[in-house]
C-alpha cells in the first residue's frame, strides 16, 4: 500500500490528476453536502443513510448505487496511511464537502494520526476565468501540490468543527455573529467567503425566497428562458457556490412550485 492518500472532491479532477507526477492512492469524494440534510456526527451510519435516501429521492440514484460511490471508498480513510492531501475547490460545494472530511478524519482516533494537507486554489496563474481543479491537467495540478500546499494544524481542524457545528444547525443569525467573530482562518482561507456565501441561502425575504432564488428570478425576467441559458447566467457571477445543474434545478423547482418561473 501507498503511504499517501489523495482525496479529490468529484471525479472532474481525476483525469487531470492520472496526469500528473504525484504518487499515492485516490479516493474520489463524491457528496454534494452543501444540499440536503446533514447531522454532527459524519462518522454515524445514520448520517450516510439518510445521504442515500435524499440522494435517491432527489437524484433518482439508487440506494445501492450510492452506497458503491460515495459509502464504500470512504473505507480508505481507515487504512493506516502516513499522508493526506485533500483536494478541494474554493466553492461552497467544495468547501462543504471539506469540513465533512476533515470531520471523519478527526474522528478516526487511531493514535498515529497522519500527516494532513490541503491544496485549495482560488485562482491559477494565466487562467483568468478559473472554475476549479477539473480544468487543470497533470502538469498544472503538479504545480499547485508544488506551490501552495498547506499542512492543516489542529487549529484548522477546531476551526472546520466549529464551522460544520454551524452549517448542520442552519441558524443564519449564529453564522453571522460566527463570522464576525472569527478574525482568523488558519490555512482555510476559502472558508470564510464560502460560508459568508452560505449565509446568503439561510436569509429568506418575505416571499420565502434567498438569494439564489432572487437571482434565478431575475435571470429568468431578464429573458434566459431555457435551463442551459439561466445555469450560464448563474455560474458567470456566482461561481462561489460551486453548483451543478441537477443543484440549481433544486431552486428553479421551487420557483416553479411558486408559480414564479415557467421553464
């Protein structure tokens, strides 16, 4: 066995990744926590249960097919490997993703804890529109394990429980006084404009509706009529949230569900 482990959120970075001259296991994390229920404990069987049956529900994925994708390569992280490298996005799908892993990390409490690492680009160099790693190819993914990073201390980890305890309570006046509060991000610098994202989603106006709703809405009054055409608009000025289209078509449901859109 490797003594390295690399974990990337999503399989977009994997073929970018058998490019590049890093040596090691990879395991692909593939959850999008930044949607759907979530409990404390990432480490309890009934957390992954009730992943799988909202997945399946919202998804059309089945219980089986979850549990060979997401459940069964998370066994790897009780091997006993010496080294980690967590690969995630600056987004809030990312970064999310992030504070679960390190959580189940943090639980494993055999006493040689190893060594763990984070590389989480905000930009690449010459790249002027960068969405996220799954752009990148081997020699460019080499270039950021090279240059930016970043060992996590345990102050990381405190910091990651403290932000998880806030994400899974979703009480959006305890994130912001959190956010106000918290002057120091370690090597989580993503992390804060991330969840100042998140807070944005847990604000609701007085027709129900967040931020994303509003925007979706106002794409959509400004003519993107067509699913492709609103996701394009979305992801131009809010790359933040790191959302795919089955994500986004979460929120136009539920503009739909209001009789506001009719796409």
């Amino acid at each position: 066995m490797q003594q390295t482990l690399h974990i990337l959120n999503g399989d977009a970075t994997l073929p970018g990744f058998e490019q590049a001259d890093i040596a090691g296991d990879v395991m692909i994390w593939r959850e999008v926590l930044s949607e759907g229920p979530v409990m404390a404990n990432v480490a309890s069987a009934a957390f992954w249960q009730q992943r799988a049956e909202w997945i399946s529900a919202t998804f059309g994925e089945t219980p089986e097919g979850y549990h060979d994708s997401v459940v069964v390569p998370l066994e790897m992280l009780s091997q006993p490997y010496e080294e980690i490298n967590l690969w995630f996005d600056f987004d809030l799908h990312c970064q999310v993703n992030l504070l679960a892993c390190m959580m189940l990390l943090n639980q494993q409490t055999n006493l040689s804890a190893p060594e763990v690492y984070l590389i989480s680009p905000t930009d690449f160099p010459g790249m002027e529109d960068f969405m996220g790693m799954g752009q990148l190819n081997g020699e460019q993914l080499d270039y950021l394990y090279d240059n930016i990073r970043v060992q996590l201390s345990e102050y990381d980890f405190a910091l990651a429980a403290e932000a998880w305890a806030m994400y899974v309570e979703g009480d959006a006046a305890k994130l912001k006084a959190w956010l106000t509060e918290t002057t120091f991000w370690g090597n989580m610098s993503n992390l804060e404009p991330a969840m100042q994202a998140h807070l944005k989603r847990l604000e609701f106006d007085a027709d129900g509706l967040n931020y994303i709703h509003r925007k979706l809405l106002v794409i959509y009054n400004d003519g993107s009529r067509t699913k492709p055409a609103i996701y394009q608009s979305f992801w131009q000025t809010e790359k933040i949230y790191g959302m795919g289209d089955s994500q986004l078509d979460i929120y136009l449901q539920q503009l739909a569900d209001k009789q506001l859109i009719n796409l």
